[in-house]
C-alpha cells in the first residue's frame, strides 16, 4: 500500500496567506476596454501581467505564428547553422546529446526528427538519472564517439558540462550546446553555445525552454537552406515545443505562449502523432486537453521513466509512427507513473517526518539513504509549497549526497546555490529549480550557509504567500459572456496564471462535504446566487468559526452537468469578512 503522508498538521502553512488584490485607475481601465473592445475586468488581468496598450493587447489575445523572433538573434547561432550546413555537405554523422526530463525529451525528438529531413545520420542519447546524473555524461561521449559521429548537439543540457565538452572535442568530435539553463560565469568551450540566458544575449525572450532553444535552432536552419520556402514544416514540431514549454514551467509569454498556443492545437488535434494519442488514451483524456491538464496528466508520464529507469524508449514514443509500438510504450509509462506515484508518497512522508512544523528553519535541508534520487525533485517543489521556503532534499549513496531544490518566487537559487561553491561537487539549474552535488561531509556546512544566506536575502514576510487576486468584483459581474472572454487568456501557465477574483460580504445559504475533502457551498450577495465547490477545502469551514458573511477568492468556470449549463464558482480561499 502506498504510504500517506498525515499532512493535516501542515495545513496551517496553506491557510497563512497575505490577499493580495491589485487595483488599477479606472478612468485608465475604461479608457483601454473602449480602446481594445474588452471588459473593464479583462482590461485589469491584462494590466496586472504588464499588458497596458492596445498593441500588446493585440498581440497577446491573438497569438501569431508570424511573430516568432529572428533566431539569429540569439548568440552564436550563426556559427551553429554554418557548422550544420557543413554537416550536411559532408554527409556527416550527428549525435543528439538530450536529458531525462520532459523538456530533454522532447528537445531531442524534435532534433532527431527535424534533421533526418536533410538525410543526416543521426543517433541520440538519454542518461540515465541515476548512473550518469544531469548533463553530458562520458557515456553519451563514448556513445557518439562509437556511431562515428562528427558532431554532438545537446539538447537542454551542456552548458556546466565544460570538462565533457573538451573531452569530445579531444576525440575530434565537435559540440554545439543549445540549453537554456543560467550560464557558468566561463561557457564551455564549444563550437557554438546558444542560451537565451547568455550576459550577451540580444535575443528579445529570455524565457525559452530547452525545446524552445532546440526549435529555434531548426528555425534558423530551415531559414538559412532550400527549406526556407517550406516554413509550415516547422508547424509539425510545435507539439512537442508545446509539451517541453509546459513542463519545464518556464513563463507562458511572449514566444512561449505562441509555442502554446498552437503545439495544443497539434496536440488536440485527431490527427495527432502516434505517441501523443497513444499517451491521451493512458491516461483517459477523451475532451481537449488544456495547459493545466497536460501538466498533471501527460507531463509525469513523460517523466516517470527518466525518474525511475531509462528513459531513451520516450524519445522513440514521439518519433514511431507505428501506433502498436506507441501503445506499448504509453503502457509501459503508465506502470512507472503509477510505481512513482508510490514511491514519491513514501519519500514525501519520511521528509514530513523530519519537520517540526513551528520550528522551522529560513531553508528546508534534508537527507536520507532511503530516498529515491529520481522522485526528491517532485517531493521538495511539494515541501516548498506546504512551507513556503526554499527546500533543498538530498539523497545519500555512499559518501555523495545528490540533491535537488526547489524555491520560492522571492529567492534566487541558482545564485544562493553559487555562493556555496565551494562546498559543491557540482551544480546547475535557475531560480526556482537546481541539482546539486556534494560530499556528505559538507551536508551540515552547506545546512548552516544557506540558511545564513536566506535570512539575509528575504524577511518573514517573503515566506508567507500571497493570494494574488486579479479584480474585486460583485456577483452580479459574474455571467457567461466574461467567462468566454476570459478563455482568451488561455492556455495558462506560468506568468500568466488563471485569474482570480475576490469578492466581499457574501451570505452562506447552505454548505455541506461531497466526495472525501471537497466543500459545496451555496452563496449569495444581493440577489445574485452561485454554486461554489471548494476542492480538498473539507476544513476550510472550521477555521472560519461562526462569522455571518464571508470573502472568497475564486475562478468563474461552466459546469455541463445532465445537459445543463450553469455557471459554477471554483474558490481558491475564503476568510471571514471584516
């Protein structure tokens, strides 16, 4: 049976949260809804994500293939399109250098894919979490080196892998990095190095994923060869950017959300590729698939096998065409989804078992022997939204201690991770997610820095969260026409979350628990009445004691329930009204 973590005792941390409700001029509110056609209420979601003329609003209400920005661009992608161009007039070999998560997945697929249109030999290789770890590994060298290949180009990875990089470099095999992970202060001494992240990048967008980065690359090849006239076949590929961009949790903007937008439609498309459909039926996803559900659904089957086993089979789901081989491979996901799920359970409950709830430090540093390496990533982004703090979790073989960290919007980690150095075997990642390398023997040492650099870098009031509430409104602006007009902001993400509203002063009309946790309530203000639903919210209404009027937090949404519509309130919080 799987082991359940008792969290009842850590639901005081979710409850804790600063409302946070951002105002706007109205005169300036109603001047851009005349201007741009939309609500007032719109026109506030569009200011809190920095959206305030008319043209962006275009722009970002009507994502556009046609605004792709120039790859050339981005550093040295010049010199990785001639080196690719030569590649291709030597009839060479290549070798796709990729990572075991999600977005190294599909960054290699498309790679692998999108090069055999030039009749290439290519070959590719995904490490091994546990015996290779993160980023070029000798193996994937010695790998590329025994297919004969000319050339290596990573894909989401290289660029901490400078010893690697000059490793194939001495058997005469050339290296172009495309990653998008912050850059060591020395880059790796490759033919090119291309990273939006890069201290002298001119590229507009900083915020690309590693498949963003592997796409861009193929954009500026296609461009810079007889495929330039045949751009739609770089459409082909958004799927996979699409499912890379989402699970890499980077910002849904700008490029990114182009990136969306359009590889979901690929992806709800009937006529998608053999792996993604093969993928929707394992997971018993029969409507159209949004951001949020592809991320819960789709994404940890992706990654179940590179965090559990090998997961080099997961490039070939999205390369097959054979949809027998894609539904065996679908299967074999599904069991190693479901033996992490397991195996996550049993590693979050012992972490929880070595808290104290109201001690607790500025950073979270755990260890164990006991830990599975490939599943303390999940468990710490976990911790690090019961308590709000950076967490960092290590699992401990022999005398090395591998770990991974995840943060909180407030605190850079990659730069706090860079100031202990020297207690490090290794390290790579960004602000909000790192791995990390070191022996066990510095564990307490690193403990006691970091916390030392937390408390110097936030206050407490940067550990509690906020509720970040996009507009105070009335039940009586809640109706069909702004949940439509709030489905243009979709597909939602990160920097560009689902909007919430708050609303005061509302009268409980009844309430009762469905399901195991879920609080249904019905509520009114005025003459206006809504049915609400509070998922996992069972204890909510405890807290609130006997107060006669409440505020809440929520998301409009539609229920289609037996062949009726109505409109349904999906609360995110409430409180007693003051």
């Amino acid at each position: 049976m799987t082991a359940r973590p008792n969290v009842q005792k850590f639901l005081i941390y979710s409850m804790n949260r600063n409302w946070q409700v951002n105002k706007t001029n109205p005169e300036f509110l109603e001047y851009l809804s005349n201007k741009a056609s939309i609500s007032p209420i719109l026109a506030q979601i569009l200011v809190n994500r920095g959206i305030k003329d008319t043209d962006s609003i275009k722009d970002f209400l009507n994502p556009s293939l046609d605004n792709f920005h120039d790859p050339f661009l981005l550093p040295d992608m010049d010199k990785a399109v001639e080196r690719l161009r030569l590649a291709v007039k030597r009839d060479e070999t290549l070798f796709i250098h990729g990572d075991y998560d999600a977005d190294g997945i599909t960054s290699t697929a498309l790679l692998v894919s999108a090069l055999k249109k030039y009749k290439l030999k290519t070959f590719y290789h995904i490490p091994n979490r546990i015996k290779e770890g993160y980023g070029i590994s000798n193996i994937g060298i010695d790998k590329a080196k025994a297919c004969g290949a000319n050339l290596i180009i990573t894909a989401d990875c290289g660029i901490s892998s400078e010893g690697e990089i000059l490793t194939a470099l001495s058997m005469g095999i050339d290296v172009i990095v495309t990653d998008h992970h912050e850059p060591p202060d020395k880059l790796p001494d490759a033919i090119a190095v291309i990273d939006p992240h890069r201290k002298d990048s001119e590229y507009p967008f900083k915020y690309l994923a590693g498949v963003g980065v592997a796409f861009k690359l193929i954009q500026a090849l296609f461009q810079s060869t007889e495929r330039k006239t045949q751009s739609t076949e770089l459409n082909e590929y958004l799927d996979l950017v699409a499912i890379g961009t989402i699970a890499d949790s980077v910002s849904l903007t700008d490029e990114n959300r182009i990136f969306a937008t359009f590889g979901l439609q690929e992806i709800n498309n009937e006529s998608c590729r053999a792996g993604i459909k093969a993928l929707k039926k394992a997971a018993v996803i029969e409507k159209n698939i949004s951001s949020g559900q592809l991320s819960f659904t789709i994404v940890p089957r992706i990654n179940a096998a590179g965090r559990l086993d090998d997961a080099g089979e997961v490039v070939e789901l999205f390369l097959t065409q054979d949809e027998e081989k894609a539904s065996a491979i679908a299967g074999l996901l599904e069991q190693q989804n479901r033996k992490r799920q397991k195996i996550e359970g049993e590693v979050l409950k012992s972490a929880l078992d070595m808290i104290t709830p109201h001690q607790l430090d500025n950073a979270i540093v755990l260890s164990s022997h006991d830990w599975h390496p490939g599943v303390i990533g999940i468990v710490a982004s976990r911790i690090a939204d019961m308590f709000y703090r950076p967490v960092f979790l290590f699992s401990v073989k022999d005398s090395i201690a591998k770990g991974s960290a995840r943060s909180i919007q407030s605190f850079h980690l990659y730069d706090a991770i860079a100031e202990c150095s020297d207690l490090l075997l290794g390290f790579g990642g960004h602000r909000q997610a790192a791995g990390l390398r070191m022996t066990v023997d510095n564990l307490q040492t690193f403990k006691e820095q970091m916390n030392s650099i937390v408390e110097k870098a936030l206050h407490a009031d940067d550990m509690i969260p906020t509720l970040e509430i996009d507009a105070a409104v009335n039940f009586s602006d809640m109706n069909f026409n702004l949940v439509n007009e709030l489905s243009l902001l979709e597909p939602f993400g990160d920097s560009n979350r689902e909007p919430v509203f708050g609303a005061k002063n509302i009268k409980i009309v009844n309430h009762r628990i469905v399901g195991n946790n879920h609080l249904k309530m019905y509520l009114t203000q005025g003459n206006m009445n809504f049915d609400t639903i509070g998922f996992s919210m069972a204890d909510k209404l405890s807290k609130i004691g006997n107060a006669s009027a409440l505020d809440i937090a929520f998301v409009p949404s539609i229920n289609d329930w037996n062949g009726a519509r109505n409109l349904q309130l999906n609360l995110k919080a409430i409180r007693p009204s003051s």
